[in-house]
C-alpha cells in the first residue's frame, strides 16, 4: 500500500491565519509523519492556489501585476510552511505550465465526451469600472443570512453558494460602484446533471471509507440534485479556456486548482523524482495499491466531494485515482467570530511564529481541532493549556528526572537491572496506551488522540510521584537507577510517539538521550535498549511557560474590540 495525501491549497490572496493551518494542513502533516514512521510509502502533496478574482484584487492593492505578487505569496507562504514544519513531499503551484496543459486536456475530454455546454447568464456590468464582474468582484448583503460581506459565489458566515445576482445590495469589489448593470453573458458550464448518475454511484462505493460528517454533506449536494455549474470567468489571470468562441475567458478557479493535486505530482515527479513518469503509479488507475486521502475544512467538501470527481470521471481517457478518504473539518473560529484574511481578524501563522515556537501552535491547534463542529480559538485557553500540557506535564517530567540523573549519576544513564520492576511496569502499562494511539493516528480521529497523548505523557509524573527516586536515593540507589533509567526510555517512547504533533520538541527529546530513531511505534516499545553508562546532552527547558507579563500584553495587543 502506498499512501497519497492532499491537503485543500492554500489561496494566494495574502499570509494564512490559524484556521487554515488547522483545517487542512497540520492535519494532513501530522498523517503523513505518522505513516513515514510506520514505514510506509507516502506522498504529501500540496501547493498555492492561484488563480482566480481575490489574487487579481490582492494584486491590485499592492499595486504588482498578478503573477509577480503570485511569486512573492509563494515563496512567503512556503518559508511559513517550513517553519510550521509541515513536511510536504512537495509544494508547488497552480500557475505552473504543468496545471494549464492537464487542465485543459481533461476540459477537451470533457467537451468531446459531451459534457461541456455553452450557456448565457446574468452577469454585473459594472459602468464605473468599465468591465463585466466576476462573481468575486461582486459583494453585497447574503440573502439567507444577511451577512453584509458576502461574496458573490460564497457567503464566507452560512457557507451557500450564491449567484452574484442574488446578493442584496451588490457593489464592485473593485471600486466600490453601485452604478451597475445586469447584462446576459456568455459562459462555459460543466454538466454536472449529466454526470450525477456517475458521481452517485461513485459515492456509494467509496462513502464507506469516509467520516461520517464527509459524507453528509455530500449526500445533501446529491439530495438536492446537480445542476451544471459555470466554469469560465472574464479575467486575464488563470488557464486559458481553449474552446472557439471562448478565448476570452478563463476557467474558473474551482475548475483547475484540484487539477493541480496531479499537475504537482507532475512537477515533483520531474524535479525530485528524477522520472517525468513516477507520478502515473499514483494518479493513473483507480487502483487498491494507492489510498488516497485528502484533508479540507468543510467548504471545500463539496468540491472534492462531487464537483473534481465528477471531472475526473467525465474524462475517461484516463482512469484517475479518486479519493479514498475524504477527511473534512469545521470551522475554528477566533474569540466568538470568524477568522478573516481579508479583514485581518485574528492571529496569522507569520504573527504566530514570531510570537512561540511552531510545537506551541501545533499542540494547541490540534488538541482543539474542529473535527465534531466548529471550535474556537481563544488566547487565554492557549496560555493555559501550553503551561499546562507542555510545560507543567511533558517538560516538567524531563526537567525532573534530568536534574536527579545529572547531579547523582553526572548526567549518564544509570546502571540498571535489566527487567527491574519499574522497566515491566511502564511496559505493561505503555503497551496497550501506545496501541491505541495508534489506532487513532490511522483511524485519524485527532481529538481522541490528542487526549491519549495527553494522557500518557501524565503517565511519567504518575510514576516518578509513585516510586520517589529522590527517596530511593537516600535508601537504595539501584533501585533509584532502575527507575530513572525507566523513566529516560519512557522519555525515548515519548520522542518517537508524539513525533507527528510536536516534531521539534520530540527531536529535541531524543536528542538528550543521543538518539535520532524514528521506528514504528509498537517497535519502539523496548525499556531495555539505552546503553548504561553513556553521557546524556543537555536537557534545557523544553518549553518555556508564557508569563502573566506576556499574556497580559498579548490580550492587549489581540483583543476583539
């Protein structure tokens, strides 16, 4: 088995907040790190996504043309990324030569297997502007939820797709303008009415394999019924649209960013594969030797979930892998509201890495995951649960143990007995924890396994409070050596099995007891495999505790008015 993963692409339009790292990204590495470990084959795919209205208008405001700012989010993004340790296999771009080429050869199968039609439709004519408005150019007031900033293809607070034409009180994202006119234009429309008795079937055969909340809303799209869907757009950026009559156009952005999960595949299989082909054995062929996971927040669900399948199987020149696992999330919100890129609410991932540690957000983020529904973000809770679980829990239990190892033993690994009573407790007590972690690590339920790791790293302060090797120390130090010697290899287990979560700090871990084994986790669980004798590194402080004086300034500098 080899394992394909893909997370939602991040959009162009500006540096990401916390809610995208959590509702695709993180998730998806965290998967991805946990399979390596295991000894799988995987691919981690992703990129930015690029094309489309909001990167013209970010463009617009920075006064750059579009593919200029496009470089330069790029690389910012990737640098953010890294520094998140999101370990990608590869990151590439929607924009790149590769994504126009397999775009529009699957719009051509497409259109020869008579599932591309042409139609008009209503479209603003902004007169102030001078030009036809794409439904991103166009905002207004959401006639379901009355939210004031709707866009003209999505309502970002109720989640419906919209018409621009439906939004109550439109005005140009541009200008401004209420000075607009309704004109028939027109388009290019996939049709997905065609295709719903094949999308159908294909859900029913691959639903099993996902959440259940995945496959609610899939099953609601279906319910209602598919309509086709208008994939052109007027704008100068994206992938040209290759059928007479519509060369004027371009795809619209929902029509060629899943396209560019294979056309990435492509790029990685001609610059770090070294073979323009390795990207067939994972994408060509619907076949039971790839399972292919995708991770999204829950907006992104419909898309992935009938609109890019639905593509792929109207093609049929070739037969595309299809999503095998369809992981979605909720929302996280921030302080009560909603992130938002555009109003710049909330703390963004560049902010947040100059503020602590990538662990510190990774931690936090995924032990309050929207897996179930939406969660919410609160600086206050994050304080409290870094003092709390990392500090006070997991680096208090290495600090302890360091400094008794350090000043009675000058900082080796003490002497132990081999199968001591300390060394067969842990292990009676790690093994069944371990297994179920994981099993939640490959059922991907993160909430759970974020819980059970909670819990086992508790389990190392339970023990040194139970046998007191700063008692044993005074009475019999063997005795005192088998348990601090116990409890450096539990240290070991730590550093292997919350690798995925917090891989620095788990490196970190490792690195005091000289090591550098990343193995599968039920493998790793030996008590008798530290060499006695040999010199410890350093322990430091794993995590430093975020002071009252710097909360207080972060209330102050991140508080909602």
């Amino acid at each position: 088995m080899k394992y394909l993963i893909t997370s939602a692409l991040p959009y162009i339009n500006g540096v990401k907040h916390l809610g995208n790292i959590i509702g695709s990204l993180l998730p998806a590495d965290v998967y991805a790190r946990f399979l390596r470990q295991q000894g799988e084959e995987v691919l981690y795919i992703c990129g930015t996504d690029e094309h489309g209205t909001p990167a013209e208008i970010a463009a617009a405001e920075e006064s750059l043309p579009v593919a200029d700012y496009c470089e330069k989010m790029y690389l910012t993004q990737k640098n953010i990324y890294q520094q998140f340790s999101i370990s990608f296999d590869y990151f590439g771009r929607s924009s790149a030569s590769s994504n126009h080429h397999l775009t529009q050869k699957i719009f051509q199968d497409l259109d020869k297997n008579g599932y591309i039609v042409g139609n008009s439709l209503q479209q603003f004519y902004s007169i102030d502007d001078h030009r036809f408005l794409p439904d991103r150019y166009v905002v207004g007031i959401c006639p379901y939820c009355e939210y004031d900033k709707a866009r003209g293809d999505q309502c970002d607070l109720c989640g419906k797709l919209l018409d621009p034409v439906e939004l109550v009180e439109p005005k140009s994202a541009i200008s401004g303008s209420k000075n607009l006119e309704v004109k028939m234009v027109n388009h290019v429309f996939l049709a997905l009415d065609k295709l719903e008795s094949k999308v159908r079937a294909w859900v029913q055969q691959k639903e099993s394999g996902w959440p259940a909340y995945s496959t609610s809303v899939v099953r609601k799209w279906l319910t209602e019924g598919l309509e086709p869907r208008c994939i052109s757009r007027d704008l100068d950026w994206g992938v040209p649209i290759t059928k007479p009559g519509y060369e004027d156009k371009v795809f619209y952005v929902w029509f060629d960013a899943p396209m560019a999960y294979i056309a990435i595949t492509q790029d990685w299989a001609s610059n770090i594969a070294g073979n323009k082909d390795a990207w067939k054995s994972w994408w060509c062929g619907d076949n039971a030797s790839v399972k292919y996971v995708q991770f999204m927040a829950k907006d992104n669900l419909p898309f992935h979930g009938i609109m890019w399948p639905a593509m792929l199987l109207g093609a049929e020149s070739i037969e595309w892998k299809t999503v095998d696992v369809l992981k979605g999330f909720h929302w996280l919100t921030y302080e009560g509201g909603k992130f938002s890129t555009s109003l710049k609410r909330g703390i963004f991932s560049d902010t947040a890495l100059q503020l602590f540690p990538a662990d510190y957000w990774r931690y936090y983020l995924l032990a309050n995951i929207p897996e179930s529904n939406d969660s919410d973000f609160r600086l206050d809770d994050f304080i409290a649960t870094i003092n709390k679980d990392l500090v006070g829990v997991l680096g208090n239990f290495i600090h302890r143990i360091s400094v008794m190892i350090e000043k009675h033993f000058d900082g080796c690994i003490p002497f132990y007995e081999q199968g001591n009573l300390y060394i067969q407790k842990l292990t009676d007590v790690c093994l069944p924890l371990v297994r179920k972690i994981k099993e939640e690590y490959e059922q991907l339920n993160f909430r759970s396994l974020m819980r059970l790791i909670r819990e086992f790293w508790c389990l190392g302060n339970e023990f040194i409070a139970e046998v007191q090797p700063w008692t044993l120390l005074k009475e019999d130090k063997q005795k005192a050596a088998n348990s601090l010697a116990a409890s450096l290899h539990l240290v070991r287990l730590y550093g292997i099995v919350s690798f995925p979560i917090i891989p620095n700090a788990a490196k970190k871990m490792l690195d005091f007891i000289d090591s550098s084994e990343q193995r599968p986790f039920l493998d790793a669980l030996s008590f008798n495999c530290l060499a006695a004798g040999k010199k410890l590194n350093a322990a430091g402080l794993l995590f430093e505790k975020i002071t009252a004086e710097q909360q207080n300034a972060l209330m102050e500098r991140f508080s909602i008015e």
